[in-house]
C-alpha cells in the first residue's frame, strides 16, 4: 500500500461519482417499463444489506488490502486465485466503462474518428492519475464533483422550464403488479451500480477514519440512488418508455430535447462533460483498485510501473470485448449479471464474511 489517507468526505465523493459514472449513459431497468425508476429504489435499498457485508469483513481487517486478507480467511492458495479472479474482474469492468466513454464520444462528437483513438486518449489521462496515487484521485474528485453538481442542477431547470415534462409517461404505476420490477431489480439494479462498488474495499484501508467508513458507503450510495430515480423518471417523463428504451444514450436524448425561448438549445456538450467526469472517475477506482491489487499480490514494491502494461490491457479490452454497441449493452446487461455479478457480489462475501467470523471468535475464545 502507498502512504496516503483520504477523508470519510472525499470517500463520499468518489463513490457518489463512481456510482453515477457510467449508469446515467445506459438505459438502465428498462425491462420494468415505466416502473424503471421504482426497480432502481428498490436496487438501491437491497444494496444496502450487501454493503453492510462488505464493510463487516473491511471491519475485520481494517489495515489491510481485500488481496491479504482473503488470503487470511481461506489460505494463501485459494486466497490468492479468489484474490486474483477480482482483480480480472476490475479490469474487466474499466474496460466496459471505456468502451461506453468511446461508444458515446464517437455517436455525439466525433463519428469520424477511431474508437482506440478515443479510448487510448482517456486511458492515458487516467494513467498518470493512477500513477499519482488516490490522494490525487480523491482531490480531483473534489473539485470536479461541484462542477458535476451546477450542471445537473442547472439541467433540471432548464428541462422543467423547456415544459418537456409529461407525468402521464409514468403512469400506470406498477401496470403489471410488482413481480416485473422485482425480477429487474434482481437481475439487473442491484449490481448495476451498487454492489460494484465492492471495489471500495480496496481503497477503504486509505481512510483516516476507520469509524465512518459505514455511515459514508451507504449516504453514498443513497445520494446516487436518488440521482438515478429522478434521471430515469426524468428521461421516461420527457421520452416516453419506447423511445427511452431504443435509445442508446436516453439521458443526453433528453438533454437534446431542450429548448428555452427559441434560442438556448443544443446543450448536450455540457453533459456529454458531465458524463465524461463520472465516467473518468469510474474507471479510475476500478484501474487503481487493479493496480494496486497486483502490486501487493504479487509483491511488487513499486505499482506504478504497472499502471502502464496494465493500462495497455484495459485499452486492447474494451475494443476487443464486443463487436457493436448493442452486443456490448446485451453482454453488460444480460449475461455479466448471471456469469459474474451474482457469484462476485452476492454469494462469495457472504462466505467470506462466514469464515472470518468464525476465525475471529476462535481467537478471541484462544
């Protein structure tokens, strides 16, 4: 680990920025229709009882890394491989998100140009951040979490006064009873944001105090929630369900749509900004995660000069790992819940949580 500490506020920041990230891209919950913001609540609020999980087992260990102290808790063997398999994992996941940064870059802005010229471009930026440690990540996240803020404030109002706004687009509420939502809730919202940030734990030992880290991963995660409901009912309200779910983008389709007296319009390159910050920050916590995750699984003394081969892989994954859009949007949507979220977020932890409990009150009984 590198000798750096984060506040309980910039923790905050960071989550609230990975969370929103690259979820206010995508058509998120759009199976449940018009009831799509009430799958992203109820998501929300299951994430909480995975959340106290994941900081019970931090709790446990405090000051170390999630790579020593599965290792702890299963044995150096196994906890090695399962330490392993969630450092593929982050990377994996900061190629995604990458691929959604080029994908909208290339649909809005630059149609013309390569999408590795647009991914290698983020990539080197995040790189040098990384290479700077996390007390440059959080800082950063500071000062652009205000500016991420003014615009979204700035964005409500000018929707609300554009008159865009049609409440019947959200009616009826809960047309076809609450199963639906449920079953979009348990395949798609709960991982997707909230439980990814179990990357989290490895950047939790870096708080100055150990005491808040609870209280701040759920406010956190409260925050974005909120933030997500009202874009998805705002998107709904304003697009309608069908062309809310065809749009690959729903959210600057919507920004698109504003137009206050004849003259202030075409303000998608403000949030294309906003966007781009979230984004920026997603992928920066799961790359650091990565990094600094094989540095000390491998032992490796200096894990900057990592951020560079590793940085290569990510770039090279998030071309590779779909031909188009929507096959990219069906694997993240559709086949990651089942093959990689479920095992990594929901079953394991709780085992591992299991196991070191035990283990604990064998020491304090010894």
């Amino acid at each position: 680990m590198e000798k750096a500490k984060i506040s309980a506020s910039q923790l905050f920041i960071l989550m609230v920025l990975f969370e929103l990230g690259s979820a206010l891209l995508v058509p998120l919950a759009m199976d449940a229709k018009q009831d799509a913001w009430l799958a992203i609540l109820l998501g929300m609020i299951v994430s909480f009882v995975l959340l106290l999980v994941y900081h019970k087992i931090y709790w446990y260990y405090p000051d170390l890394l999630p790579t020593e102290y599965v290792q702890k808790i299963l044995g150096k063997v196994m906890g090695s491989v399962l330490s392993f398999l969630y450092l593929l994992y982050f990377m994996y996941d900061a190629s995604r998100v990458l691929r959604d940064f080029g994908e909208m870059l290339l649909t809005f802005a630059y149609p013309e140009t390569p999408l590795f010229i647009a991914n290698a471009l983020l990539i080197l930026v995040i790189i040098y951040t990384v290479r700077k440690g996390i007390e440059v990540i959080a800082r950063s996240g500071e000062l652009l979490f205000i500016f991420l803020y003014i615009l979204a404030i700035a964005g409500f109002i000018l929707i609300v006064s554009s008159g865009l706004i049609d409440v019947t687009n959200l009616q009826p509420v809960l047309e076809e009873g609450l199963l639906p939502v449920l079953k979009v809730v348990f395949t798609q919202t709960l991982y997707f944001p909230f439980t990814e940030v179990i990357v989290f734990t490895m950047i939790l030992p870096y708080l100055n105090n150990p005491k808040k880290a609870k209280v701040t991963m759920l406010c956190a995660t409260g925050l974005s929630g909120i933030n997500l409901v009202i874009t998805m009912l705002i998107n709904v309200s304003v697009l309608g369900v069908n062309l809310t779910a065809r749009s690959q983008f729903p959210l600057l389709s919507t920004v698109q749509t504003i137009q206050v007296a004849d003259f202030l319009e075409r303000l998608d390159v403000f949030f294309m900004l906003a966007l781009v910050i979230g984004i920026f920050f997603k992928i920066s916590v799961l790359f650091y995660a990565t990094v600094i995750g094989t540095a000390n699984l491998f032992k490796i003394k200096s894990p900057s000069r990592l951020s560079y081969p590793l940085g290569l892989v990510v770039l090279f994954m998030s071309i590779t790992i779909a031909s188009n859009f929507q096959e990219h949007l069906h694997e993240g949507l559709k086949v990651v819940m089942f093959v990689l979220h479920i095992p990594l977020f929901v079953i394991i932890p709780p085992l591992l949580l299991l196991v070191a409990f035990l283990k604990n009150r064998k020491k304090q009984r010894g």
